[in-house]
C-alpha cells in the first residue's frame, strides 16, 4: 500500500494505493496529485494568473477565449445550472463576497448589497460560443467560481490519469468532503466511508459503500458565523442571496464526483423539498439529506442505510 497527501485548493487531498509494484504506484499517485496542482493554477478565483481570474477581468468587455477542457467544464456548470433551477451556480462569486466569505469570516450585508450582487449573478449572464471557446458576460462585476465543482473535477481528472496508469485499486479524497473509489481494497468488495453527523463530529451516521464512484458531502457548517442564535454558513443560494437553510448535511454519490461536487451543494440548498428533483437527475443517483429543527434531525436518503437518527 502507497499513501501519499498534498495540499492544493485550499485542502488535503489524500491518496491510498494498492498493487505489486509500489514503485510504479507512486509515481502514478505524485502524477495524480501534480494533475490537480496544475488544475488549481489554471482554475482557482484567487490566482491572478489562472485562466478563470483572467476570464473575470476581461469577459465583461470582450469575448475571451479558454483552452477547450475550461470550456467543456463551464458548459457543464451551465447544464448542471439548469437542471437544478440555479440551486447550482458557479456565478455566485458576487454574493459570496457581499457576504463576507471571500477570504474572510462572514458578515451580514444590508439588504441593498445583497440586491445588488443578486443582479450579478445567474448563469443567464454567461455567454458561452462553442464555435471559438470564447466566454462573454452580459454584464459587468459578474465572477466565475469553481469552488463548488473545481475539486470534483480535479480528481475525475486525477483518477483518468491513475486508470491510465494501471491502476486498479485507489482511493483519493479532497478535504474529505469529495472522495473517489478506484476499484476495490485488497480484502474488500468495496470501500467503505462514513458520512459524519452534522450534529456530533466523530459520530457516523450513514457507512457508504463504494466501487468506481464518487461519493461528495456539502454542509453548512465549517466556514459560518453566527448571529443572535442563527449560524451562517458560506453556501450562499442564488436565488435567494441568502446562505443555504434548507438543510445541514447533503451527500450525494455517482459514478462522476464533478457531478456529486455540484449536486451535493445543489442538494444543500434545496433541503428535502428538492431531493426528488435531484435524485430524478441521473438513475444511478444516491443520495442523503439532513435537516434540522431546533434541536431535532429528519434525515432521508435514497441507496444510503442510516446507521443511526438523530434527535
């Protein structure tokens, strides 16, 4: 077995690997992880020299041009935009911001702010023409931000390239929060993964089996603050301006973990009103959802045991 970490878009990623030559394991897993090194360099907000903070500093004013993998991947945010009435929206960069999130705490904005960076936000404002991979916002101040699907994608791009290796059994993780299954552990059918409590760190309260699939969890909690009893947290719905209450915990499990990064969050933000929006989105779509009413938990999920309710 080969275990190998690194820390890249603003998280631990983590690499288990099994096979007869760690030699060759570990060179596959360092080209893995230096895959999603270079990902995060050409999509992170935050690097004036990526590709995405490029686009946001010029799409205003011109059509800009993106390598095709960038393109294919916003084409993609749009649909899954689509699909999910916008409870998925990688524009939402501006609300992010008004509400302090933006490499702060958190804040509460006055109501004119938040108004105000609803107006620039919605994929309806991004102009996407396949014939060229150009890019053009409708309006100025509108931000790109992977952040609710970038670390998916690196590791779907991560694990084509330890497949491409011989690869054949694997386990990589981003934080914890979006992991992938390559195969099966050497004395196991599938690898199994906890869902942790959003009530009691430590504590599971579903064991997830997985097999050449993707399993991603998005919760409130984490990035938040709180005001007068309420928390806060950096999971702000597009829709609304105001971050996410429809739920605590949301997991979402397929074979793609671009899509469980971005449906886990759209999952979130709908709550239990919309799991069988989302569940209807791919047939081989598993999912959990937690909510909470003072101090009592509803959980309901689809292809996911509960281990144990919470009150």
């Amino acid at each position: 077995m080969i275990t190998l970490a690194r820390h890249a878009m603003a998280t631990r990623f983590e690499l288990i690997l099994h096979g007869p030559n760690p030699v060759k394991l570990r060179a596959a897993g360092e080209a893995a992880l230096d895959e999603i090194e270079r990902l995060e360099a050409q999509l992170s907000l935050y690097r004036p020299s990526s590709e995405i903070a490029h686009l946001n500093s010029r799409a205003a004013h011109e059509a800009v041009r993106v390598t095709p993998a960038v393109f294919t991947l916003l084409e993609q945010a749009q649909k899954l935009s689509r699909e999910t009435n916008g409870a998925f929206d990688v524009t939402i960069a501006p609300l992010v911001h008004a509400w302090g999130f933006m490499g702060g705490t958190g804040r509460t904005p006055e109501p004119n702010e938040i108004e105000e960076a609803r107006s620039r936000v919605g994929m309806h404002l991004v102009q996407l023409n396949p014939a060229d991979y150009t890019v053009r916002f409708l309006r100025e101040g509108v931000m790109i931000d992977l952040g609710a699907i970038g670390k998916g994608y690196a590791i779907d791009c991560a694990v084509e390239l330890l497949r491409e290796a011989g690869v054949t059994s694997a386990l990589l993780h981003g934080g914890t929060s979006t992991i992938y299954a390559i195969g099966t552990p050497p004395d196991a059918d599938a690898w199994s993964v906890a869902i942790e409590s959003p009530a009691t760190a430590g504590q599971p309260i579903a064991q997830v089996l997985l097999r050449d699939e993707s399993l991603s969890v998005s919760a409130i909690r984490g990035r938040s603050f709180e005001v007068a009893g309420k928390v806060f947290g950096h999971v702000i719905d597009s829709r609304s301006g105001f971050p996410v209450s429809g739920a605590e915990l949301a997991a979402v499990i397929l074979p793609s973990a671009t899509e469980t990064d971005a449906l886990s969050t759209a999952l979130l933000t709908l709550g239990l009103p919309g799991a069988s929006q989302i569940a209807k989105l791919r047939p081989a779509l598993r999912y959990l959802v937690a909510t909470r009413e003072h101090e009592h938990f509803s959980i309901k999920s689809q292809g996911i045991e509960i281990q144990k309710s919470e009150h």
